[in-house]
C-alpha cells in the first residue's frame, strides 16, 4: 500500500501523543501515542485505531483501575 494522500482528508497524529490535552488519555500507551491517522479535513484531532481499540476494549495494560467518578 503506498502512502498516497486520500481526498478531503489529511494526515495527523493520534490525539493521544499529547496525553495532557487530550480527553482519551487514559487510552494513550506508556508516554504518549506516536501513531497517525487520517481524519477529515474538517476536523482538527483524531483517534488513532489502536487508541480507539483500548477504549472499546476499556484496556490499558491492568495496571490501573478505570474511574468513572470524574466529571
Ligand atoms: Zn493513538
């Protein structure tokens, strides 16, 4: 697969490699996430898959307990 530019979309990284701003950090791997995406041009932030696959999977290694006490 070649890394060609997909119309009205373009290339960002996951919001999660900024773990201090991003509302999915608790889905962000040990020191942030390195991976990108694509999203549309519209947006500004997007979640990578292997981000979106933790939160679907509510999974982040075991060695915390998820709070939903926040908010
Ligand atoms: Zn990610």
């Amino acid at each position: 697969m070649s890394e060609n530019l997909r119309k009205g979309m373009k290339l960002v990284k996951c919001m999660n490699h900024d773990v201090d701003t991003s509302k999915w950090s608790m889905y962000a791997p040990e020191g942030g996430c390195d991976e990108k995406l694509y999203i549309d041009e519209a947006s500004t932030a997007g979640l990578c898959w292997k981000c979106t696959s933790r939160s679907v999977n509510n999974l982040r290694g075991g060695e915390m307990s998820y709070s939903e006490d926040q908010d």
